[in-house]
C-alpha cells in the first residue's frame, strides 16, 4: 500500500541500515510477535533467526531459541547486567548503543556481562500496527486492513476535537519551565525534602524515611538561562505548529508499544498460527517468558548476581520482571526517566522490596526545567520529554498514582503514594535529579550516553556529567559489591 511505502521510506531514512555485525551473544532481540530475531534488524518482518550460524543449524525453533538464551546467560563470573531500553528505538540504534556499552560495563564493572533486552518500539513500526492491525487487544489479519480507513478516520477525529487541549498543555510546559526556575520553587523543594525527612518515626501520616530525595540544583550563569529561555520559547512556538499531528500519532503509537511491553512475555497467537490443543500454553510463551524462567533456574543453582536497568518504557518490562519472577533475586533495581506509573511502582517495585532486604532501588529524573523543555526535531516533533507527553497527552490519569513515576514534579506531588509501610523498605529506596547545566543530562535519551558515564556508571546507580564528574549519593555504596 502506497502509505505503507511511504512510512517504509522514512523509517529507512532515519534509521539507517541495519547494524552490521551484532554482539548475539549479548543481545536477545525480540520481534513484534514475541519471538526472539537476530539483532539489528531494521526491517518488522525480517525476523527470523536464520543468519544465526551458530544456533540456527537445530531441528526446530524451539531448540534455536533455547540455544540463543543458552548463550546468553553463559558467563564466566556469574554475574549480569540487565538492560532493557525504552520506546521510540530502532533496532538499529539499539543496537549500536549496546555496542558502546558493553566494553565499558565489562572493563569498569568486575566482570559483569550485559544482556540487552531489544523490542520493537520505533514510531513507525508501532503507528504501522495499530493502522492496519491492533484492535482493541488483538492482531486482525485481513480484517485489519479494511478498516484501516475507520481507524485512520477516528484517529484524525480525535486529533481535530483535542487540538485545543493540546495546544493549551503545549503551552503549559513552557509556562512550568519558568516557574521551576524560580528560586521559591528550589526552596520549596529542598524544604519539602527536609521535612520528609525530619518526620520519620514521628507518627506523622507524612512520614519518610527515604535513602534519598530529589532536590533542585541549577548549576547554569544568567547567560546560560536568557539563552535558554529564548531557546525555550521559540521551540515551544514550532511545536504549536504541528503538536496536534503529532498527539494524533503518538497517543496511537504509545498504545502499540504497550500492547508490545507485554507480547514479548504472551504471545496473541501461536507459532505458525496454528492452535495446538496439547502444547497452546508453550505456542503463547513469548522469549521473554523463556529467558526469565531459564535465568530463574539458572540464579538458584549457580547462584548468579543480577543488576536489573530500565530507561524509560524500559521500566514497564521491570515491573513486568519483578512482578511475575520475585524468585530472581537482583543487587540493585536501576530505573531511568521511569515511563512506568507511580501505581505501577507500587505494585511491583515495593512488594519486590518487601521480599530482598539488601536490594537498592534508584530512581533518576531529569531536572523539571530540562523535562519541560526538551524538544524533538528543534521543536516540531513537540517539547517536553516524553514522560511529560505521555502525563499530558497520550494517558489521561485521573489521580497522582497515574502520572509517570520518571518525573520531579511527579516524585514530589506524590510522595506519598512512594514510601512503603516498611521502614526498611524505604530507607532502600532512592530518588535523584540531575542539575540543570553543569554538562549533566538534560535530555530524556541522556542517560545512557557514553558521555555521561566515563565515571559515573548509571548501572551501578552512579550518574555524571560530560567532564566524568560523578554525582554524589548518599545511596552510593550500600550494596555496591
């Protein structure tokens, strides 16, 4: 179809070809089917594993794919990282990323092997599925198609009626990115950290008690903010242009990546299509499901230390992780500009916690400033990260506990909904912000940029700026082995 063409065409041009000569023995790819791919694919339906020379010689997919997740949780040390990236990937981005990353986790981290947990979650591929195929939870094959039209027709509709709700939110932003740079809302802050703090124990229904909180610091000069303010407000204006396009894509595309965060682990159909009456619960595995139940094995009789890292809607996979294999036992709980709900912290993190009582949980967050203001496409593609478009466009919350758990504001406005019942729990529970200026991360793609981690090492919970100065912790080293 001419628009599949079309899409096709700039997926291509965007994301360039399909990365060369992958690290297969430490990357699990998995397709928009929940089957495992070999890694770097840029093409949705090029998803076999047949140009994998040394697992792809077996009888049947399923010993192929036992073979690749044998390989990768081979290691010498028995020790791993876990990473699973966010959305808005290319496989081909992802993958040239871990290929910076893993020399330098395996050099500075006492041998621990990362595994990179790669799904489907580029804007094209997740639009394209939800045009011609995902309807109300599940995949229609010819049916797909013919309401195609429908679907697109709906989607504009609902772009045309939220228009002016969009463009006020888009506004919104860029009011918020100056009322956080004022120096009462820093204070009031730190005051609230303080407080928090101040009243563990007393019986207050605000009590603390946490490892750490976020609290603001704004390293840039007066020369620093005017530009950035100028900055600032002329993407906010091209935003204007075209943020209703683009609420009319995303919200769609956001839905698709959902639906993918958990085929991976259940499949919507079996291998081939086809029912098998006796095997249909194995036929819906997805590889993940595979890889965890193997890795769960594997920890209990070879006692093997675990690391789990999330960027973005990488967090909502973790919750998925923690939630359904509290056997695995991980050192530390890694999350980064978290997509994943404050609720959905609550019902998987803090039970996760209650269970390890030497595990550290870190929560990272962009300064509220540099969340607000961060833009895609010089501003055309929308401002504010993508957690704040997904607070103020593609979820509609309706309390505190909705809104994305990777955000300042949210941390604080919700701090409550964050502490667990148990002291002990809390007091392992560790929430940071990046300074504003002073060459941290100011964008929501940052914290995985080689630039950033020459010292700090965010699977370790130790973050930096552009010249490797580490952020300082007070949760640095507790259970750092």
């Amino acid at each position: 179809m001419l628009y599949g063409r079309i899409l096709l065409i700039f997926s291509l041009v965007i994301s360039g070809c399909a990365s060369t000569n992958p690290p297969v023995e430490n990357i699990l790819a998995i397709d928009r089917d929940g089957n495992a791919e070999y890694p770097g694919r840029t093409l949705a339906w090029d998803n076999t594993l047949k140009d994998d020379k040394e697992c792809y010689i077996k009888d049947n997919l399923e010993e192929v794919e036992e073979c690749y997740i044998e390989r990768l949780l081979k290691t010498e040390q028995n020790k791993i990282i876990i990473y699973i990236h966010g959305g808005l990937n290319h496989p081909s981005q992802a993958t040239d990323k871990a290929k910076d990353l893993i020399d330098l986790i395996k050099v500075t981290d006492d041998a621990y092997k990362p595994l990179f947990i790669h799904w489907r979650s580029a804007l094209y591929s997740t639009y394209k599925e939800h045009l011609f195929h995902d309807r109300q939870g599940e995949y229609w094959g010819i049916g797909g198609y013919l309401t195609t039209p429908f679907v697109l027709l709906e989607d504009l509709g609902r772009g045309l009626s939220r228009a002016p709700m969009v463009l006020l939110k888009t506004a919104n932003n860029y009011i918020k990115s100056i009322r956080f740079g004022e120096t009462p809302g820093e204070h009031n802050a730190a005051l609230l950290s303080e407080y928090v703090k101040s009243n563990r124990g007393s019986g207050n229904s605000f009590v603390s008690g946490f490892g750490e909180l976020p609290v603001l610091n704004d390293e840039r000069g007066m020369a620093e903010r005017v530009s950035d303010g100028l900055i600032n407000f002329a993407q906010m204006g091209l935003s204007l242009t075209t943020a209703p396009l683009f609420d009319v894509i995303g919200t769609s595309a956001w839905a698709t990546m959902k639906r993918r965060t958990e085929i991976m682990f259940t499949k919507t159909k079996s291998i081939g299509g086809k029912y098998d009456s006796v095997n249909h619960i194995k036929q819906r595995e997805g590889i993940a499901t595979k890889l965890f139940d193997r890795l769960a094995r594997k920890q209990k009789y070879e006692k093997t230390k675990m690391v789990l890292v999330g960027h973005s809607m990488g967090t909502i996979i973790a919750n998925k992780i923690l939630s359904n294999w509290p056997e695995i036992e991980f050192e530390k709980i890694i999350y980064m500009g978290a997509a994943s709900s404050i609720d959905d912290y609550r019902l998987s993190v803090l039970p996760y916690m209650r269970i390890y009582k030497e595990t550290v949980f870190y929560n990272y967050s962009l300064h509220p400033i540099a969340e607000n203001t961060d833009s895609y496409y010089i501003g055309f593609g929308g401002t504010g990260s993508l957690l704040t478009q997904i607070d103020n466009f593609y979820e509609d919350p309706t309390t505190e506990d909705q809104r994305t758990l990777g955000r300042w504001a949210n941390v604080m406005n919700g701090i409550n909904y964050l502490m667990d019942k148990d002291d002990s729990v809390t007091s392992r529970l560790c929430f940071r912000t990046f300074p504003l200026g002073g060459g941290y991360p100011s964008k929501h793609g940052d914290f995985d940029e080689i630039k950033f981690i020459t010292k700090g090492r965010f699977w370790t919970g130790e973050l930096g700026n552009e010249d490797g100065y580490k952020l300082k912790s007070k949760c640095i080293g507790r259970n750092n082995s």
